[in-house]
C-alpha cells in the first residue's frame, strides 16, 4: 500500500484539511479521500477570488492553471486531464455519486485503488473513452499542488482577506456558543 507522507508547509488551517485528504487516502477511506480531493480546487479558486466564492469558471481555470499539466501524456506532453474534466468529475461524484463527469471529454474515469492489482500501477490512461487515474497518486497530486499553491498565495492581500473565512477547528469549543467540547465551525 502507498503511503501519503504528511508535508511540512505553512501551519494554517488549510494544512489540517490537505493532511486530513491525504490520511484518508493513507487510511484506504477512498470514497472520502477522492471527494476531499475533489474540493480542493473549489476551496483554493474561492480564497484565490476577489469576493471569496468560486464558481465552475474559476474552478476549471484553477485545475488547468496548477494540476492539468501534472496529467501529460505523449512525447508532446499533452494534458489528459483539464480543469473541464475535474469540473466534470467533481459534479458527478459530489451531487449525484457518479464517475460519470457531466463535462469534459470522458464517458468515465476510473480510479485504481492500490495493493489490489498484483503490484501494477495504472495511471493518466486513456481506455477507449475513459480515463484511468491512480488513486492514491491522484490525491497526493492534487493535496500537493495546493500545498504549492498555498506557498505561493499565503501572503496575498486576497488571500488573508478570504482565509480568516476558512473553517476551523476549535479544540476546547467557540465561545459564547459551546465551550469545552472541540468542534469545526
């Protein structure tokens, strides 16, 4: 099985859910892994925007700025992958359950769990009209390139404005509503 190694960036409360993603994956919890993979981008387009909301234009414009290029294939490096694809992707798995995106270019995309093949890693494959992505490769992709992205951003004037939003965890509760008791709010 691979193991998702915790890195050390900044210490914001967006770490704690990029390592939170990454521990599910760790933790073979796949379905939760790939939806808390799936938000990223929509998480980082959001502090990323002028009012600190996204939308499918800004989260495929962020996928194909930072994580397409990181799914290439050929001589010519060519995405398989772009942010229409993840959009579509997203959508599917996030409202209705599917792998079936509801855009893109794919009929399907099917993610490979690890240690089940005999040792055989499959990943960025073109199968007829269907897409074949690692797993665990796909989050630790797409929780690093926040990472990286993160790095690059946190001292954006933008950024601080959206990031005091961000939920957090609060270990001994939120006063004056609960005290005590950790929570996220």
């Amino acid at each position: 099985m691979l193991l998702l190694q915790k890195c050390t960036c900044q210490d914001l409360d967006m770490q704690d859910y990029f390592d939170q993603v990454r521990k599910a994956a760790s933790s073979e919890l796949y379905y939760l892994a790939l939806a808390g993979a799936l938000v990223i981008p929509d998480i980082c387009s959001g502090m990323d925007s002028d009012d600190g909301k996204t939308n499918g234009v800004k989260y495929i414009a962020w996928v194909n700025k930072y994580l397409s290029g990181k799914f290439t294939a050929g001589a010519d490096h060519t995405p398989n992958f772009s942010g229409e694809d993840c959009w579509g992707i997203r959508c599917g798995l996030l409202h209705q359950g599917r792998l079936e995106p509801h855009k893109g270019k794919y009929s399907r995309v099917l993610f490979l769990e690890p240690g089940k093949n005999g040792g055989i890693t499959m990943h960025n494959n073109v199968i007829n009209d269907a897409l074949n992505i690692d797993l665990p490769t796909f989050v630790l992709t797409m929780v690093e390139t926040a990472e990286e992205w993160l790095s690059e951003v946190k001292d954006t004037d933008k950024f601080k404005a959206n990031h005091k939003h961000f939920m957090q965890r609060y270990p001994n509760g939120l006063q004056p509503y609960i005290s005590g008791i950790p929570l996220i709010a």
